[in-house]
C-alpha cells in the first residue's frame, strides 16, 4: 500500500501556529508568544512545544500542551492546505502522570466549525482521531487544536496531526 501523501504536518510546522490562553468564563485571551523553543503562555509553567514523550509505553515526537483549569489552551494554524482527510494522534504524557484521575478534552476545528473532539485519558494510549476533508481539498483554511480539562493536574496532553491527500 503506497504511503500517504501529506499536504501538512503540524509537528514539522509547529511553529505557524497562533497559541493562546482563553478564559470562556470571562472572556479573556491572551498570547502565548515565542520564547527561545517554546510558547510561553501567562500562566508561570504553562508551555507549549515541541518535544520527545512517552505514550502508550512507546517515545513519540509530539506537541506538548498541557490544560489549564477553567481555560482552554488553544493553536491555531492559520493557512492549512487540505486533502482527504485529517488524522490526529494524541495522548497523555508520562507513565507516572497517568496514575492521576481525570482526562484532559481535545476539540479539531476546521475553517472555524468544530469538526471532532475527544476526551484522552489513562487508558486512551496513543488515541486517533480522522476527520473527512474531501468537500475541502485543495483549500488552504485554519486548523484549530482547542486543549482542555477538568482535571488538569498532570493531564501532559502530546499530539502530531496531519492534512493527507
């Protein structure tokens, strides 16, 4: 079987995304600018980056972000050239962070419509998500990952995605 032909993939371009803070309840964004390898988000320890994790007993290279409570962490990627299909791939980072209770929400918005959410707990491993795109290919949109929890103490949320043709 002939492999995949990608038109993105959001871990070699990490760094395109907009990354920000957002406080629903009131209504509040922030910026999480550029810093040296990372985004830096307001919260002190709040980082979002690139990194090697460990998932499902297995290192993976992954984005790393992890929730904040009451906010959502949220990466936009602006200009996103789209094929067949979306295939994301997520999980929680860290054997020992994974014996804490809770599960940290992972939303996908295609051209700002909520396309597939899921919730990545304990026992997910490296969860995967595919989201239809063929009414879109050959359209450049954003793609927004929208981070989350309820629980967020050591909800270390990692994913790698990917726009296929």
């Amino acid at each position: 079987r002939p492999p995949a032909q990608i038109t993105y993939d959001f871990l070699e371009r990490w760094q395109d995304a907009r990354v920000i803070d957002w406080d629903p309840g009131r209504r509040v964004s922030s910026p999480c600018p550029w810093a040296r390898d990372s985004f830096v988000c307001p919260r002190p320890g709040n980082t979002v980056r690139r990194t090697l994790v460990e998932v499902d007993q297995q290192i993976r290279r992954a984005i790393l972000s992890p929730p904040v409570a009451g906010e959502i962490i949220a990466l936009e990627f602006p200009a996103v050239p789209l094929g067949r299909e979306l295939v994301i791939a997520a999980g929680l980072h860290d054997t020992w962070a994974r014996k804490s209770p809770g599960t940290a929400h992972l939303e996908v918005w295609v051209a700002g419509q909520p396309m597939q959410s899921a919730d990545i707990g304990n026992r997910s491993g490296w969860h995967r998500l595919r989201i239809d795109t063929a009414a879109r290919t050959g359209q450049t949109v954003p793609v927004r990952f929208q981070i989350s929890s309820s629980q967020p103490t050591l909800r270390y949320l990692a994913f790698a995605a990917e726009a296929r043709r």
